[in-house]
DNA sequence: TATTGTTATACTCTATAACTATA
DNA sequence: TATAGTTATAGAGTATAACAATA
C-alpha cells in the first residue's frame, strides 16, 4: 500500500518528507511558546481544539490526543485547576463528562491563536503568488 | 513585529494557519508510529535527525530538541542501553561526548524513515501539478 | 572563570490494569 | 455486559539547581 503510493505519487512522497522535517523542527518550538503561556505542549493543544461554547466530551479529547483515557483525566485535572476549563456532567447520557473553556481560559486560548499566528521567517522568502498557492493547495489537502 | 507580519503578509498567516493545524493532527499520529518502533516520540526525533557516520555533540542535540542539556542525559542514556547509539569522547574537547548511531541504530532509523515516508491519504486528492508545485514552494521555504 | 555533561529532585505526560457509576 | 471516567502504579520527558571535569 506504502510501495504503491510512493510509486504512483513520487512527488506527494518529497513533498510529505519536506512537511515532515517541517514537523519535526516545529516540535522543538511548540514546548517554549508553551511555556511563555505556562501551558504544556498538551495543554496548549487541548486549548487549541476547544472552541468557546462547544463542550467536548472527555472521551472525544482522548480519541483526538490519540492517548488513553486515563491519561485524560489528570490533563483536565489541571486545567481545570488552574480555572482555564470545567467538566460539566453531558444530559443525553450521565457517564459522559463534556469540558467548556471558562472566560479565564477562552483568554488564553486567545492569547494562544494568537502566538501561534506569526509565520516564521522563511515565509517571508515566498512571493505573494507563492502564499497564495500554497493556500490553495493546502486547503486541498485539509479539506 | 507580529502585527506587521500579519499586516503585510495575510497569506503567509492563512498558510501557517493551515499548517499549524497539520502540525497539531500530526502530532497526534507521531506517538503511535512511535510505539510500532518501540521508541517514544522524543527518541524519533533524535533518531530522524542523526545521520549515520555524523556524530552530534550532546549539547547541540539539545539546542535542536531545545530541551534542557540535563534531560538530554537520560535520553542519550535511554537509546543508549538499548544499543542504538554510543557516546564517544570528542578529541577536539574532552569536556564534549558526541553520540553516534550502531548499526542497529541505523537500521532502526531506516525502519522509521521508510514509515515516516508514506504521504497520509489526503495528498491523493491533489494533482500532480499540484503536487509539484506543493514540493517547490516547500523547498524554497526549508532551503 | 566559564562551559559540558551529570546527578538529585520534582512535576507532567503516558500507558496498563482494576474500579465505580451508568447504560 | 459494555462503556465513560477515575484511581493506582510505573516509566519516560522535562526543568532547575548543584556538582565534577575540563577549558
């Protein structure tokens, strides 16, 4: 299946290995813009996944960290600590917990977006048509 | 600084955007493929990075993990006993340890290489004119 | 004196397994 | 019986501060 992509589609293949090491330098910021927020990588993707006034179930959470369950509890544990989100008991169903940001965290979530907006240097070495493009292309891809 | 970025280059800041958002789904994915290999998320990072016959400095690995030189230690520890890489005396400063792949450790990286390659099904959807043009803006912004 | 790597310590992230409450 | 979340436990990642060896 892998063979036959790479075969087929040589150019996706340079092009995901490019994205890739884009990924893997972009790995190293993340944890210090996270800690100028005194939020963990973690944490800061949570924020980054709650929109306000949309409840996410505890379960959702762990199906789009890709992490166990259990491993949710403690996470939620201390943003809710620190007043950022609370759990809510969900009505269609009393096993299930939703969590909501707070004022307190939409601000920081906020405050996140924001950080997260500035494009790194190297974009400004791309021409407007290119940005443009590049747009397009990967609003292709993540549509 | 920020604001005259965004002021000045709106599609570099849609671009990112997009990106960021690849970043956070792919995040997700790394632990995963991680834990086929065995190795932790941080560990591919290290492994993605080394080239065989390149011996890295412990302290530049830190600057490019941009994690602190003590934790370093436990992971270089880590990889070590597993027989993946040794550490090595630099001639140039005896203060210096530079750690180099074993064989199996570049095979192991080989292994992880070969499953990072495999674009995710998304980038079937773009042509391949598209996907031409997606790999030379990129390598414009990583050259 | 300054720098490289280590150690000690503490906290967070993560998974597994056993448990509670609900379905 | 099955599922959602919690707890207990253990190992890995992370930073800070103090330390040894070397520059």
């Amino acid at each position: 299946m892998m063979a036959r992509v790479a075969r087929r589609q040589p150019e996706a293949c340079r092009a995901w290995e490019l994205l890739t090491r884009l990924f893997f330098a972009q790995r190293g910021q993340l944890p210090s813009l996270a800690g100028e927020l005194d939020l963990s990588p973690v944490q800061c993707h949570v924020l980054h996944l709650m929109q306000p006034d949309q409840p996410i179930p505890m379960g959702r959470l762990a199906e789009t960290l890709a992490c166990d369950a259990s491993n949710v509890t403690g996470l939620v544990d201390r943003l809710e600590s620190r007043g950022l989100i609370v759990r809510r008991a969900s009505a269609d169903d009393r096993r299930v917990k939703v969590i909501v940001l707070t004022p307190t965290g939409a601000r920081l979530r906020a405050e996140l977006h924001q950080r997260l907006a500035a494009p790194p240097d190297p974009f400004q070495r791309l021409s407007e048509a290119e940005q443009r493009t590049l747009v397009r292309i990967l609003e292709r891809l993540l549509g």
